[in-house]
C-alpha cells in the first residue's frame, strides 16, 4: 500500500475546501517531518539563523504586502537559544522554527487562497494542511517549511480564531511540557491528574473553536 505523506483524519472538513487543501497536498508533497536542517549541529545552525533573520524578515514582509497581511515574526526575531537547544536535545534534531513567522486571517477563504500564492515569495520544502490533520491538541493552521538560503524556517498561515486562542492555551502548553519532562522519572498521582485534565481542556477548546470557524465558513 503507498503510503500517504497527508492522511485525511476522521474529523469534519469543510466540502468546499477539500480542493484547495488537496491541490496544496498535490503541490507540496512532502511533510515537515520528512524534512531536516541541512546543518545539524545545533550551535552552527542557530549562528546561521542570526545571520539569516533580516532575510526571512524581507521575506515574510514582502509576501506580506502580496496578501495584504500583516508579517507577524517571532517577537524577538529569533527562536530562543535556551529553547533552540531543549527542543534538539529532545528530538535529537536541530528545530525547523529557529526562524518562523506567521499571518493571521479572518477567514478560511482568504487564507486558502493566500496559501496558493506562497510560492511567489517562498521555496517551500515542506508543508502541512493542519485544518485537515490538526494537531494532537486540536490546534490548527497551514504550516510551511521555507528555504532561507538553504536554512529551513517555519511559516504559518493561522485563522484569528485559533491564534487567539493559542496565545492562552500556550500557557497551559508550559505547564503540561513541565509534568512531561517529569513523567520518564515519576509523577504523582496529582501530577497525573492535572496532565491529562489540561490535555483534555485544550482539545475541548480547540473542537469549540474549529466548530465556530467551520460554521462561519458556512459548513
């Protein structure tokens, strides 16, 4: 059986948008978890993103105006350092996201249709349609990996719905990345219970708010 590298989930879509995702799928056939940093040694290829940002920052500016969104780069330019080098010791692979940005549409039509455009401004290596197979969480968006000059960033096109409830459920991530990195050497049965109950609020609240979208987008 051929595997496919974009698996449709069990989970509503909206009809209408099937064709754009799959000509996207078409277009863009490999995934971000089939691509790596070209240079994995973690120090090397954070120094190398430094050198890159005002690059990406044209970039993400220049297709910006193109879809007449606002360019939404990390806050300090550049992924952390301390969390650069947490996230490779933990996967054991230097981050996609050390550069990443973002766009944030009102609706799904628009940010399709952006989507379709990406090229005119991006080589993109990877890409994931995340309305179609979100995350375990619920979250979802349109995730690109980009080449910068042969450095991989993130780019990110999100509906304002699921980026405002990101920036709340980000502080439940924390905590529930804290009890995780404690659960290979033991946590409480309280510990336990907080997880699993945050884990379940977030998917609940990401479910609410796909439902919201959906039924603007008149599904």
């Amino acid at each position: 059986m051929t595997h496919d590298p974009h698996p449709e989930e069990d989970v509503p879509f909206p009809p209408a948008f099937q064709p754009l995702s799959a000509s996207l799928r078409t277009r863009f056939p490999r995934v971000p978890a089939d691509v790596q940093q070209d240079e994995q040694d973690v120090g090397r290829a954070y120094a190398r993103a430094l050198e890159l940002s005002n690059t990406f920052l044209a970039q993400l500016t220049t297709f910006g105006e193109l879809v007449q969104q606002r360019a939404l780069p990390r806050p300090t330019g550049i992924k952390t350092w301390e969390r650069t080098f947490e996230k490779a010791g933990a996967y054991g692979l230097v981050p996609l996201d050390i550069l990443a940005g973002k766009y944030v549409f009102q609706d799904l039509r628009t940010l399709y249709g952006a989507a379709e455009r990406i090229e005119a401004v991006f080589q993109v290596r990877a890409f994931q349609d995340r309305f179609l197979q979100p995350q375990p969480s619920g979250y979802r968006d349109l995730q690109f990996v980009v080449d910068v000059e042969g450095h991989c960033a993130e780019v990110k096109l999100c509906h304002a719905a699921f980026d405002e409830l990101d920036s709340y459920e980000h502080d439940l991530y924390k905590i529930r990345r804290k009890l995780e990195g404690k659960v290979e050497d033991g946590i409480s049965v309280i510990e336990q219970l907080v997880l699993d109950t945050l884990n379940d609020a977030s998917t609940l609240m990401f479910q609410r708010v796909w439902a919201t979208v959906r039924g603007e987008a008149g599904e």
